[in-house]
C-alpha cells in the first residue's frame, strides 16, 4: 500500500467467507505505510491507533476476521478496508450497533455507488444526531445558567480554564476546524503536513486543553466556547 490516499475498494467473489460478504466498500482513508500482503495485528493496531483489545472486540462483533500465520494473528486487505471503514465511524462516536447494521447493509451493495451512498446516508444520519445533541447541550446549559443565583458563577467559563482558550497555537486552531469537519487523524496529518504520531500529540494536547475525554468532546466544547465555527 503506497499511501494514505482514498481509494476504491472491490472485492472479488473468491476465497473466504468474509471476502465473499463484502465486493464493495466505500472510499475510505487508509493507513500509510500498510504492506499488501498479510498485516501481522501490532501493525494493524498501531497504524490505526487503536489496542489488541479493539481487535478482538470487533472480531467478537463479527466485524472484522484475522487470520493466523503459525501463531501470529494477521489482517488481509479486505480487513484493513473494513478497519478503516469502521474506525471513520467510531471517529464520529457512532454506537457498534449501527456500525454492525451499517455493514450488514454495505455486504448488500451490488455497486461502488451503491456502497458509497450507503454510507454518506449513515453519515448524514450521525451528523443531524450530533447536531441534536449539541443543541440538547446548549439548552441544559442555559437551564443551568437561569438556576445559578451567584452572577458570578454564572460567569465562570464552560469549559476548561479561560486562559487555555487563549493559548492555543494557530495550528491547533485549525486542527480543531478540520477535526469539526469530520476529518479522521489520518486526514489531519496530510492536511497539517504533520507525521502521525505529530498528529495524535496535537490531538491529545487539545483533548487535554479542553478538559475532555476524547477528540469529539473537545470540539463540542470548542464550539459552544465559540472558538470553532459550525
């Protein structure tokens, strides 16, 4: 595998079950660096940050299926497709269960455009979920903000401290801004022209700033903060 660019994903009606299920993937980011043969599972995990654990779990969940060289669990290339289709999804905090209807429907997609607007749907679907979230959350906080009594406590910043809001670099600006938009760590680290491990460094300091527990938490703080437009 050359690069991380986007790619098409077809697969023939040949060899295992698992190959079988899937001729169609849609167009998806992938690792870099991937060689094309079998993808021994410290590989796979690292280049999609994620641990063993995540693996097996999604192999419980029938989502992903490795194979073995001797002892050695590895991962072919449908699989790093899969992975890739399916660590976008976690990315947008979407629950294993629509992951799992999602790839049940995209084993049924008999054309590339078929797959491709499958998935924009489940997307589209999670983006207007998210949206509500957010404005569940700007209400509460509003409601919060009515029941407070000390005006001065009402005026204690959101989130975080005030003094991280103004310290943050113009990169991680934009790496918010790009983070908003949906882009997945892979996509960061060529729009930033940042290594990988460069980016997930700029994600955690940012997740840490904000005082969240993960990249989606943080840019919801961002923009109810102002600080990331929608």
């Amino acid at each position: 595998m050359a690069d991380g660019s986007k790619r098409l994903f077809a697969v023939a009606n040949t060899g295992s079950d698992a190959q079988l299920r899937y001729r169609f993937l849609p167009t998806t980011t992938l690792p870099p660096d991937l060689p094309d043969g079998p993808v021994p599972i410290a590989d796979m995990a690292n280049a999609f940050g994620v641990t063993h654990r995540t693996l097996h779990f999604y192999e419980e969940k029938r989502l992903l299926s490795a194979d073995r060289i001797g002892l050695m669990r590895v991962y072919g290339q449908e699989d790093i497709h899969r992975m890739a289709v399916i660590n976008t999804c976690r990315e947008t905090g979407m629950p294993i269960a629509v992951i799992q209807e999602l790839m049940e429907e995209l084993s049924r997609s008999g054309t590339q455009e078929e797959s491709e607007r499958t998935f924009r749907n489940a997307l589209l679907v999670r983006k207007r979920e998210l949206t509500a979230e957010m404005s569940t959350l700007h209400r509460q906080i509003q409601q919060v903000n009515d029941l407070l009594e000390d005006e001065e406590e009402a005026d204690v910043p959101l989130f975080g401290d005030s003094e991280e809001k103004a310290s943050l670099t113009d990169e991680e600006k934009q790496c918010l801004e790009l983070m908003a938009e949906g882009y997945s760590t892979q996509r960061l680290a060529r729009a930033l022209d940042l290594k990988h491990e460069e980016t997930v460094a700029l994600e955690a300091e940012l997740i840490r700033k904000f005082n969240a527990n993960n990249r989606f938490q943080a840019v919801a703080k961002a923009v109810l903060l102002g600080i990331v437009q929608t």
